[in-house]
C-alpha cells in the first residue's frame, strides 16, 4: 500500500477489499427484473457466492430494489423513462411493473437478507440517489463498494460512477453483474474500465481475497 500526505492509498485487491471498509451492494436481484433476463443462472451462482464470501467474511451487505410509483404519482420523466422501456408510444398504456408489494417487487428466493442486512428501496437507477446509502456507508466507515447483481447496463454502471463522485472505490464483479443487452453491458463494463474509477474483478478473485483476509483476520485473533 502506497503513503502520500498522510493519505493510505491501497494498490492491490486484498487491500481494497478490507473487510471493515468494505459494502456488497447486492443490486435489484427482483422476481420481476430477473424474469427479463436471459441466462440469469450463473449470474445468480456468481452473486450467491459473493454474498456467501461477504457474511463469512463479515462484510457489511446491503440490498436494493426498484420501486415503481403508481401511475398517479410519475411525471414527465417517469413516463419518459417507462414508455422507453416499455416500448410505448402512448402514456395510458404504461403499466408500473415494480410496484410495491407486487410479485416482481420481492427479491428473488434464493437472495434473502438476514436481519443484520438492509433493503433499501429506490426508484432511480442510481442507488445512490433518494435513498440512505451514501449516509449509511460513511457512518460505518466504509471507503469501498462491490457490486452485484442485474443489471449492469441499467443500474449498476451509474450507481458505480455515482459511487466515485462520492469518494467511495467501487469493485464491480463482473460475472456476478447480469445484463440485458450484451453489447450494451460490454459496452458499460468497457467504458467503466477507461473511466478508471473502479476495480473489475471476478467472483473467483473477489472470494479468494476474502477468504485470504479472513484468514489473516484469524490468525491475528489467536
């Protein structure tokens, strides 16, 4: 680890990954949204792994789900975004797919939190925006975010970015991040490397760290 000004400036994934500092944002992993998805297997093998690497590890985790508003609460730009996605020309015609309580809405089965973990809930795709998570992650001290989940084209790419302009690392798990396009998530993943902001691992590399550092944590216990 680099020392510059009083500044600790990690270098390697082991370093980054400290489990004190260190957030799995597990992303939107909903009944509703994986159904859109193909191929969501493995993705979902990937980001149970993570999630299994974070809790043995004792990593903070934190949820997210999107949230639709009913219709009499959208303006213009929730229909923009829902008419797009939705391909539709006519706003009578948009049906909000994630409203709460809805089937869609719950997070998937196998992907439950426990009671030390936290949903929370937005309606953007940034997760930082509207929601605690910028407050939480800075009350606990945490300096760096992983992120898993579907999808990454959609929401985990600006919810990266949004985690750089706010002074947290983001590690992006590249198998444990579903898409629904594959260009644009190549495209996403490719941009997010040129921009520098974030570390791109894999859930093979994201769990050995873990393992390595619990490992350490251990021995320095004893």
């Amino acid at each position: 680890m680099k020392s510059y000004l009083g500044q600790r400036l990690p270098e390697t994934l082991d370093e980054y990954l400290d489990p004190q500092h260190l957030a799995l944002i597990v992303y939107d992993m909903q009944v509703g949204i994986r159904s859109q998805v193909r191929g969501t297997a493995p993705v979902t093998a990937a980001v149970q792994a993570a999630l299994l690497a974070a809790r043995t590890a004792g990593v903070r985790v934190i949820f997210t789900r999107h949230m639709s508003l009913p219709k009499e609460l959208m303006g213009a730009m929730g229909y923009r975004t829902a008419m797009a996605w939705q391909h539709k020309s006519d706003p009578a015609e948009v049906a909000p797919w994630f409203l709460r309580d809805s089937p869609g809405f719950a997070l998937i089965p196998e992907l439950q939190p426990r009671p030390s973990e936290v949903i929370f809930d937005k309606t953007t795709m940034s997760a930082f925006e509207g929601t605690p998570l910028a407050a939480t992650l800075r009350d606990c001290g945490v300096t760096t975010v992983a992120f898993a989940g579907i999808a990454l084209e959609v929401g985990i790419d600006p919810s990266a970015r949004h985690a750089a302009d706010l002074g947290f690392v983001p590690v992006i798990i590249a198998d444990a991040c579903g898409f629904g396009h594959p260009e644009a998530g190549a495209r996403a993943l490719e941009a997010i490397r040129y921009a520098g902001d974030a570390i791109i691992a894999d859930i093979s590399a994201f769990t050995a760290a873990l393992g390595r550092l619990q490992r350490v944590a251990i021995v320095r216990q004893t």
